[in-house]
C-alpha cells in the first residue's frame, strides 16, 4: 500500500473509531470491564536460543525471560492516562473517587506488572493493590483446567482443531507457503525465501505439521507454531525499542511485521478460537466477565459492586479464547484480523441509552506499531487505534453495535451451554 495512501486510511480510522467511543446525549456510562494483554515483555526464549533461528543476533533484553520490561511499564502506564482522560471526560471516573477502579491480574510477574503500570496513571494518587491469586497458585479464571474447574476432553479438543484443518494439518500448513518463505527471507536474510539451509540453524520451513504434546489442551507444532514464537519475540524486541539495524537486520519494519504475523494468527485461529477450546478455556472468564456487568451484586463478579472500572490483566491467549467463544472478531490498522498485540485491550461498557435501556458496547484497542515503538504519548485527541466489535447474535445496526444486556445475557449463557 501507498505509504500516504495507508497513513491516511489510519487517520481516518482513529477519527471514525474516537467518535464512535463517545456518548450520545442523554447516555450515561455504567460500569466498565477492561480485559488486557499484559505489555511489553521480554523474549520467552533466550538470545541464544533465538539465534538458532535467524542469520543476525537478537537484541538482549534487561529483564528475565518473560518479564515486562521498562518500556513496557512505560507504554500501560501511557495506556491508564489514556483510560483515565476518557472516562473523566464521560463522568464516570472522578479525580477523588479511589473505590472507583478496581484490578486484578493473572500470577504472573508481567500481568501484576501491567496492572500496576496502568494503575498509578488510570488511579492517580491511589493506594492500589493489584489482586491475584497468590505466587504458586492457579488462578481459574486464566487456567480453568489446571485449576480443576473445567474438565476438557483433550482427544476431543485435537478432533475439533483438526476438523477445521480439514483433517490434514500439512494441508492446511501448505496453504501458507507464500508467508513461511516470507518470514524465511527475513530471518535468514536473503533476498527471497525459501533461503538454503544454513550449519546449526533451524529453519521454519523445516518444521513438521502436527499436535505435540504440551501444557495447554490443544499444542501445535509446524512453520505455524514456530512462527509464534518468533514473530513474538520480534514484535516485542520492536516494541521495547531495541536496535535491529544495528545488529546487521535489514528488511525489518512496521510492513514486514504486520505481514509475517499472519502465521502467527493462523496457529492462534486454529488453536484457541475453535469452538470446543474457547469454550473449555474461556467458560469461566466469560461468566465473571458477564457478572460484572450486571447491574446486581454477584459472588462471580470482579472486585466489588462499587467499582465501575474493572481493569483485568492476562495473556494474548486470554483474549483469544474469549473472542473465539462469543465470536468476536475485530481489526486494528498496522495489524491481521484479531490479532492482540502487547497492551491490546478488549473493553466492554455498559451504558444506560436515553431509552432506558441499557446495552453492551464491545471495542477493541491498543497502541499502534508507531506507538509502541516511539512510545507516543495517548490523549483524547491523539488516541489508540479502536474499532467498535459486533457481538453476533446481540448486536444492533447501530455506530457502536449496541448489544442490550439482557440480550448479552442470554448469548454468553448459551454460549456456555452449547
């Protein structure tokens, strides 16, 4: 695309998609639920390790595997400030009011670290204590599995994933030729994948199509899944602002990422968003979700009734599972379909219209490619990148698809008893 041309269409998604996040006259927001990615976080793999891999080195993070690092405390906490302004701005938060917000994060270092970044900006001046469930503890509401409360079928779940294959991984893998040479040419730095074989390196066109055994229910291998990993790690490395070009990289920006992430999407498609998984692994998350969104008290909320900010900080697979059990599909500019970058955000409001009656808005948003790399300051009038999301079987012809609760009821509860 025409770089003037593509700036222009992203200008104008982020005006389009700021109007739509504004009330009507006559609207109050009620209550709001912000499921989050964590932020930006070091490679899970060692440089080493990542080196197999690519005919450069990887640049070096100064944190641990896995951890959020400094810029990534940086970018949520650009992230919270954003939040705050725009939920002042429609009176539901005011600069007092502390008992307002309320968060809650997966027992991880980089979840408990993002909710702790997004909290001193969404709660500025606040005493705030990010809930969890404990270091050595299994949190249900991110592992129903581990933890006990859902029991999944796993030859079930392989069936499932291997019927929307076709029933021929290597089939489908195949169909995605073009990308894997694609994502080969950059990590091997030739001119044109597929590139020869290089001494002590792993090449992604190597890797065998199939189900492997793992710690999740369903556990993929082949160019797909060793495409996640990496492609991870690069967008992260990106993300934190370290230097490709001065490793020797060439080839390396916003384009290229945004295009060698389509492997990534594929193997997240096939893996969380079939029906029989997201509905294992997301059952729970939904129900808590969907309890806090009603306007009674509920044991299954999240945090207390009084909170009407609810910030919840979990993984990429998190949202996925979600997405794939109600079946939401959304679409940043600079991104694939569906796809969640670090800090990317699901956010469900609900509003009491003019009418009466209250509904459920679902957007999706986070920071740009751009954005996260210059670390760009987030405003009402430079914002994220957002778009509405339609909630199939609830959702209205209407700018922001608006879902009514009671009909918001029944979709999530029919979703978990089909």
């Amino acid at each position: 695309m025409i770089p003037f041309l593509r700036t222009a269409l992203a200008v104008f998604f982020l005006l389009s998609a700021g109007s739509a996040w504004a009330g009507a006259p006559g609207e109050r927001l009620e209550k709001v639920v912000i499921l989050s990615r964590h932020g930006v976080r070091a490679a899970m793999s060692s440089p080493e390790r990542l080196e197999e891999t690519s005919a450069r080195p990887w640049p070096r993070f100064s944190v641990p595997p896995g951890h959020l690092t400094a810029r990534g405390e940086t970018l949520a906490a650009l992230m919270g400030g954003y939040f705050r302004e725009r939920y002042v701005a429609e009176g539901l938060l005011r600069p007092d009011d502390c008992g307002a917000t309320y968060y809650w994060a997966n027992v991880t270092q980089r979840t408990i670290a993002t909710a702790k970044a997004v909290a001193r900006t969404l709660s500025p001046g606040c005493v705030v204590a990010v809930g969890n469930v404990g270091e050595g503890r299994v949190d249900p509401m991110f592992e129903p599995i581990k933890a006990g409360v859902v029991v999944a079928d796993a030859d079930l779940a392989r069936a499932a994933v291997a019927g929307r294959a076709g029933g021929d991984l290597t089939a489908w893998s195949a169909s995605h030729r073009d990308a894997i040479e694609r994502l080969d040419a950059l990590l091997m730095q030739c001119p044109v994948g597929p590139c020869p074989p290089s001494p002590g390196k792993r090449r992604i066109l190597d890797a065998k199509p199939g189900f492997v055994e793992g710690e999740d229910l369903v556990s993929l291998w082949g160019p797909e899944a060793f495409a996640s990993g990496v492609t991870e790690s690069l967008l992260m490395a990106w993300a934190d602002g370290q230097d490709f070009a001065g490793q020797g990289w060439r080839g390396l920006d916003e384009d290229t990422l945004t295009r060698v992430f389509a492997l990534h999407q594929a193997e997240f498609d096939l893996r969380l968003r079939t029906p029989y998984v997201a509905k294992a692994l997301g059952g729970p998350l939904a129900r808590r979700i969907l309890a806090t969104l009603e306007t009674g008290a509920s044991d299954a909320a999240i945090g207390p009734t009084g909170a009407r900010v609810v910030f919840v900080a979990g993984h990429d697979g998190t949202l996925a599972v979600l997405g794939g059990l109600l079946r939401l599909e959304w679409a940043l500019p600079g991104y694939q379909p569906n796809q969640i970058g670090p800090g990317g955000a699901l956010v469900f409001e609900r509003w009491r219209r003019a009418d009466g009656v209250r509904v459920i808005r679902a957007r999706f948003t986070g920071q740009s490619l751009r954005q996260l790399r210059e670390a760009t300051p987030l405003t009402q009038a430079t914002p994220p990148p957002a778009a509405p999301v339609f909630i199939p079987g609830c959702s209205t012809a209407t700018p922001a698809f608006d879902c009514p609760l009671d009909r918001f009821e029944a979709i999530v509860s029919q979703a978990l008893d089909s």
